[in-house]
C-alpha cells in the first residue's frame, strides 16, 4: 500500500512527454475527479438519498417537534435535546451503551487478538473447524442468539447448572433478572458474537504480514510477547480499526438483544439508546423525544467511528 | 386488554436491521488523494444535500389536527344497516386473533357474514398484538387506512386515535343494535373516549370487544393433594396455604417475569384485594380516583415483596420468562399461577384433569368477586372507511348471541355469554372461567388493568415492580411513586383541558 508505484521513478523524460500530451488535451490536472463521474454514481446517489438521507432528516425535523405520532405536532426546539442532557431517566441508556461497548468492542477485540496471535505462532489442527464455529455465531440472526442466550442464562439454564455441577452453586443466579448482572449477562452474549469476527479478521491480517519480520524479530531474542507488540499488532494496524469500527456500531444500535432478553430490564438496569428509541416512537407516544435520541445515538456512532479511524486507523482527513 | 400481555418470546419479532459489514474502510485509504478544493466543494455539497433533505422534511408539520373527527354519535344512522343494499364493497379488517381457537372463530365469522352478504368481502390482515400495536398508527394516519380495527384500550392507543379523530363513534349504531344493552356498563365504558378526547371511560363509544378476559388463579389439582393442602375458597384461606405448600416441598406460586408486565397482573389481584372497595381502584384507573396515596397500594406491594422474599415464588423470578413459567406450571412445578384467562386453552392441553382453575377468592366464602379484568381488544370503525354501514353489521355480527356461542364452541370466552355456555360442565375449568365472568359482571368486580391509568404506567409500574420483587424498592416508595406519576398525568390532563377552554372550565 505504501511502496510508491515504479512506474512513476522510471524513465523521467517519457513522463514529461505524457504530462504535455495530456496537458494539451485536457486542462484539468491528471487525477482529478471529472464531472461526468457523479453521473456514474448518480443512481447510487438517488438511492441513497431517497433512503438514508430523507429519512435522516426527517428525523433531526422530527427531534425539534413535540409530536404524539397521531394529533398535530407542535414546535418543540430544543426542548428534547435539552429533556435528554438533563433527564437521568434519558441519559441512563447511554450510560449503559457505553458499558456495553467493553463487552462489545474492547473484550472481542482483545480476545480476537490474544488468539490470533496465540493461531499464528503455533499451527493448530482443525484450524478451519475451529474458525468457522468461532464465526457461526456472525451468521446467525440476533433473534436466535437472544432467545438461545435468554434459556442458558435462565435461573434454571446451562450457565446455573455448570456452576451447581462444579461446586460453584453460590454463584448461580438468576442472571438477566439481577440488577448487578444484567447488563454484565447481556454484554457478554455480545463478546460470543463478535469475537469471531475479530479473530476472522485478525487471523487473515497476520496471514498478509510477512513471514520475515517475524524471523527478523526472533533472530534479535524477541520472545513471544515482544513479538507480538512489535510485528503483530502493527501489521495488524488496519483490521483493529475495522473490528473496532464495526463492533461499536453493533454495541452502539444493540436492539435486538435487548429486545428479546430483558426488555431493558430489571427495572431499567439493561435500557439502550436503540431499545429507547422503539419504546418511546411505538409505545408512549413520544416521537419527538425518540427522535432526538436516535439523533444523539446517530451523533455518538458517528464520533466514535472518526475517532476510531483518527487514532487507530492513522487517517487524518 | 392489557399492553402486551400476549407477547411471548414466540411471537416476537426478529428487528435486526441489514449489516453493512463490508470492510470498506479500508480501501477508502489506496484511492488517490483529492486536490483540497474538490475535498472541500464535496463537503459543501454533502452538507447542503442535508440541510435540503432536512428542509424537504420541514415543508409539512406531520399529523392530523383532529379535523377528520366524524359528527358526534357517528355517521347519523338512523336505521339498522343493510349491507346487502351497499352493492359491491370489500372490507379491510385489520386483527390480531392469531392464536389457535380464536383465529378459527373469527374464520367461521368471517365466512358467515360473506355467506350473508355476497355482496361483501372481507380482506383480512391478521398480526400478531405486538406487530399490530406497532404498525396500526401509520395505517390510520394514511388516506385509505382499513375499515374496521382491533385497537387496544388506553391513552396510547385507542385514546390517541379518537384524539386524532382517527375512529368513528359508534353511539348510533349501539342504540340501533342495542349495544348499550347487551354489555354490562363496566365494560362497555372501556371502549368510551371523552368527547375531548383527554379521557377514556367516559363519553363516546368507539368500540366493541369480542372476547372477555381476567386475571384468575389456575391450580394443579395433583401438587394440592400432595401437600395435604385444601382447594382455598377465600383469599384468607388462599394465603393461608402458600406456607403450608412451601412447608410440604411444593412451590406455591409459579411465576416468571423477564418479560416485565407479568407482575401488573400479579400486583392487581393483590391490590384489589387489599382495596375497599372495586370502584377504589377501577376510580382512579379512569382518572376520576382518590390515586394511588393508599393502604390498598403499599399492602398490595408489601405482600408481593413477602411472597418473594418467604420463597412462596420461585427464586429468581425476575430471570424467568412468562412462557416458560406457563410451561413449568404445567409441567408440575407450582401448586397456583395467577395470570389470564388466555392461558387456558394451552395449559389444559398440557394438563388435562390435573388442571383446575378459579377466580382470586373472594373475602368470605361465596362473598362477590372481584379481580384485574377486561376485555379483548376492541373492534373499531375507522373515519376514513366508506362503508361505516357495513362495518357496523360487521360488529354486530362479530359480537351477537350467535358470535357467543361460536367463540364457546371454540374455547374462547366471549364477553357476553350465549346458551353454548350454558351448556359448558359447571365444574370443568372452562365452566368455572365462564361462570366466574358471569358473577364478576353481577358483583361489578372487575377492575381494569393498571397500565390504562397513564400512557407511561406500564413501563414505570413493570420496571418498579421488578424492584419490589428484588426487594430493592420498598413498598412505601411505590405506593409514592405510582402517586407521583398519577398526579403529575392528572395535572396534565387537566392542563391540556384548561388551555383548550380558554380557561373557563375548572
């Protein structure tokens, strides 16, 4: 990717020659976009606009009414933004995303890494097997997780009855029911599910990492761990920043779990922007007020990912 | 019919929005650098795009102003409808009787009426309560939105859609039909929306329901006689017994509520015990009640705290899903689970003869009954239908003697019984259900479900509720916490009223 192309150090004169040639035919400099070009991605552009950005706007409109969903609306302004900044009720399900986003971004990656690290240094059999039933829950529908996880962490389920078998009964809980573990409960279905896709991702970045630096770093008396802070991680500079980016968005806009497990419960121990969202549009009445939140759940997904491609990435524009 | 009491993990539905996981961050980065200008010209661009759409959205204030509201007592029929003389008409009906018996009844109706009337068809859209609740705003708010619908009673919904003068009132057509007449007055003023659309209880009729529903108490026949342990005939002699079973090994009360709503029923029956009278709470839940500032409230909640904490429900409860508790009731695992009616059918399927089921005790022995009850959702004619006429014979024909004995017939209580019911073994649990309806109705017993009190009830009384029964939240803060929020609602209400009369009224 960074290797400057060879063609361009090669036989300067020829160059030149093709700069003028080009020059005399068109007066705009080499490379830059021409008009006709936003006719290529014009359908895409419609479409994406007719679905994406309409409705976004009709949501940030709809954020600054005071609107039941049915009788006429009346203006608002600021009065949701300001509901969401000050109401506990209103700022607890951030709160609570965030927390999620350990289990959901930070713990998977983490993990993704410790074994990729752990697969590429030592050659394991059945490496393929074991792959794809680390990735099989990506492919299943968030319904199926949630009802799955919903029965093992029941007071009666899988999880309880380990615990009893190995002697450790007192820990046994009623686990989505408690308001301590709910959340912890909830998060760590989300580690089951991606950590998969960080390991996927992280195993076929080492794979593209060249087997020398790696001979070069045991040859300096690099041990396992020097070599993994020195060769690993940032070669695989690029594949965290898309396992982070792609695994806060899924903790971020978390419905679906919740939706099925606990209902935000108990109490409001497990509420979300996302969940928020839905309950306030369809249940209460209170359109203007979802709207606002899922504008602020839009702005935070949004900061989150810059910040992501800024620190991690290394982009910068 | 309670918010979302029929929502089982089965009928939820998946809402997991379409990935777009394709990685293409990355490659954004090999595409050749963009001369400054064109960067920014870009953005620029971006940014009005936005602000256009933006615009385009503000061109209209979304919503009706209540101008479609039809002429009060509906559409001015003055005659019994014929819909044979409407000629050609097709009619949109949107429900949610999707379960077992109650689909096939509505079947068999539907059937009849085209029988009838060959002229009329009738275009079903059967979804489940959840995605009904979820989709029937927007088909109301569109210009051909269905003729008749199942709308669900309270503020959230059937209150909302007479606001917006979404529904047609039906007064003429229960004087022509006789409506008024046929239903006992408790349940026929849980269809009534005030003509200012602020309050429900009262004022106009915009609907009919089918079916009638309540919170009773099933029993395993089996798990009584083990323990030793009399069938309790008043509520003294029913408290009387959880010790007793717990004493025995069994489990008294099964229960589960990861679903939330689950202990709204559990804690009405108990607050209606507790209260002085019916009219105490069914008062307040109308918003024309002394609120919620009473012993009935903080005993009701002090005895669901103790059954948690004395182990007369299972550990854990709150980690327990309504579903699964249903199934382990019936798989032996609890002497009682009070919850509705809607649970019969399936739990005598699995149950057969060890099933009993009867009415929360009264106080003494034969004393009047009472419990957390209603009704099932409301049939109701859209304002936009062309065809109010035929709608209406539609009701009336979803709802008469002959209905009656069909839903009987089908294992569903209707909300007025007919002679099938008669007929219906006194002591099997299907006659206790329908004889009980009948005396609750006599007794004027039936109190309706807490979550129609203010539109945001349901999610503060179920999220409290799981705290009292972690014993987190004690019952002297939730007799004040379902205060709060009932007076600042009333107060509300109260305001939106004085504004709207310029301040005259109160």
């Amino acid at each position: 990717m960074t290797a400057p192309p060879a063609k361009e150090r090669a036989r300067p004169s020829a160059r030149a020659a093709l700069r003028a040639y080009a020059a005399h035919h068109r007066r705009r400099a080499p490379g830059e976009p021409r008009a006709v070009g936003l006719l290529y991605v014009l359908p895409a552009l419609v479409l994406y606009a007719l679905f994406l950005l309409v409705p976004l706007g009709q949501t940030v409109w709809l954020s600054f009414l005071d609107w039941d969903g049915l009788t006429a609306a009346s203006w608002a302004g600021f009065d949701n933004y300001r509901e969401l900044a000050t109401d506990p009720a209103l700022r607890a399900p951030f709160a609570h995303a965030l927390v999620l986003l350990f289990f959901y971004a930070v713990l998977p990656v983490a993990l993704g890494l410790l074994l990729a690290a752990a697969l590429s240094r030592f050659r394991v059999r059945g490496m393929t097997f074991f792959r794809t039933v680390l990735f099989l829950p990506q492919v299943l529908a968030m319904v199926v997780v949630g009802v799955a996880w919903r029965s093992i962490l029941a007071p009666d389920g899988l999880l309880n009855d380990v615990l009893r078998a190995v002697g450790a009964g007192g820990l046994a809980r009623s686990w989505l029911g408690d308001y301590t573990w709910a959340l912890p409960a909830v998060g760590v279905v989300g580690t089951w599910v991606e950590t998969g896709l960080c390991l996927v991702l992280f195993l076929a970045g080492a794979q593209r990492i060249p087997r020398e630096l790696y001979e070069a770093a045991r040859i300096d008396g690099a041990g396992a761990v020097r070599e993994f802070l020195t060769v690993t991680l940032p070669g695989l500079r690029g594949e965290i920043a898309v396992a982070l980016t792609l695994t806060i968005v899924a903790g971020l806009r978390n419905f679906d779990l919740i939706y099925i497990t606990t209902s935000g419960g108990p109490g409001n121990a497990t509420s979300v922007p996302a969940f928020e969202v839905y309950r306030r549009a369809f249940e209460v009445n209170e359109v203007g007020s979802a709207a606002a939140m899922g504008v602020a759940l839009t702005a935070l997904i949004f900061g989150l990912t810059v910040v992501v491609a800024r620190l991690v990435e290394g982009r910068t524009s | 019919m309670s918010f979302r009491r029929e929502e089982g993990a089965a009928g939820r539905r998946p809402f997991r929005t379409p990935d777009s996981r394709t990685p293409g961050a990355r490659s954004a980065r090999t595409v050749h650098a963009r001369s400054p200008r064109t960067a920014r010209s870009r953005t620029v661009a971006a940014v009005a795009l936005a602000l256009g759409t933006a615009l385009l959205g503000a061109a209209c204030v979304p919503g009706t102003d209540g101008s479609g509201a039809g002429p009060a007592g509906g559409g001015g029929a003055t005659a019994v409808p014929d819909p044979a003389k409407a000629g050609k008409v097709t009619l949109t009906v949107w429900d949610q009787e999707v379960r077992g018996g109650q689909n096939a009844e509505i079947e068999q109706l539907n059937e009849e009426f085209q029988e009838k009337y060959p002229n009329v068809r009738i275009k079903r859209v059967a979804r489940s309560f959840s995605d009904l609740k979820t989709t029937l705003k927007l088909a109301l708010s569109g210009n051909t939105p269905p003729d008749v619908v199942q709308a669900n009673q309270g503020y959230a919904d059937m209150v909302a859609f007479a606001k917006a003068g979404m529904l047609t009132p039906l007064d003429d057509y229960a004087g022509l039909y006789g409506w008024n007449s046929r239903y006992p007055n408790t349940l026929l003023d849980l269809n009534r929306v005030s003509a200012d659309g602020r309050n429900f209880g009262t004022g106009r009729l915009y609907g009919l329901s089918q079916t009638g529903e309540y919170i009773g108490v099933y029993y395993n026949k089996d798990v009584l006689d083990d323990a030793g342990v009399e069938l309790p005939r008043t509520w003294a002699e029913f408290t009387d017994a959880l010790p007793k079973l717990k004493k025995a090994g069994e489990l008294p009360v099964q229960f589960g509520n990861l679903d939330k709503y689950p202990a709204i029923h559990t804690f009405g029956v108990l607050q209606d015990q507790a209260a002085d009278s019916p009219a105490q709470i069914r008062d307040t839940i109308l918003g024309k009640g002394g609120g919620f500032d009473n012993e009935a409230t903080e005993r009701a909640a002090r005895t669901l705290a103790d059954w948690a904490d004395q182990g007369y429900l299972p550990d854990g409860a709150n980690g327990t899903g309504y579903d699964d508790a249903a199934k382990k009731f019936a798989g032996g695992d609890g002497a009682f689970l009070v919850t509705g009616t809607w649970q019969l059918a399936d739990l005598k399927k699995q149950m057969g003869g060890k099933l009993g089921f009867m009415p929360p005790p009264p106080a003494q022995a034969d004393g009047p009954l009472r419990t957390t009850g209603g009704q099932g959702l409301a049939w109701a004619v859209t304002s936009k239908s062309r065809h109010p006429d035929v709608a209406a014979a539609y009701l009336e024909h979803l709802t008469d003697a002959h209905a009656a004995d069909v839903m009987t017939g089908e294992g569903v209580l209707p909300a007025v019984p007919g002679k099938a019911a008669d007929r219906v073994p006194k002591d099997s649990p299907d006659g206790q259900m329908v004889r009980a309806w009948e005396r609750l109705n006599e007794d004027d017993g039936m109190i309706p479900y807490l979550d129609y009190t203010t539109p945001t009830l349901f999610d503060t009384l179920s999220a409290d509720l799981q705290g009292v029964i972690e014993g987190s939240l004690s019952p002297e803060r939730l007799r004040s916490k379902m205060q709060d929020e009932y007076a600042a609602f009333r107060a509300e209400q109260g305001e939106e009223k004085e504004s709207a009369d310029g301040g005259t009224d109160r």
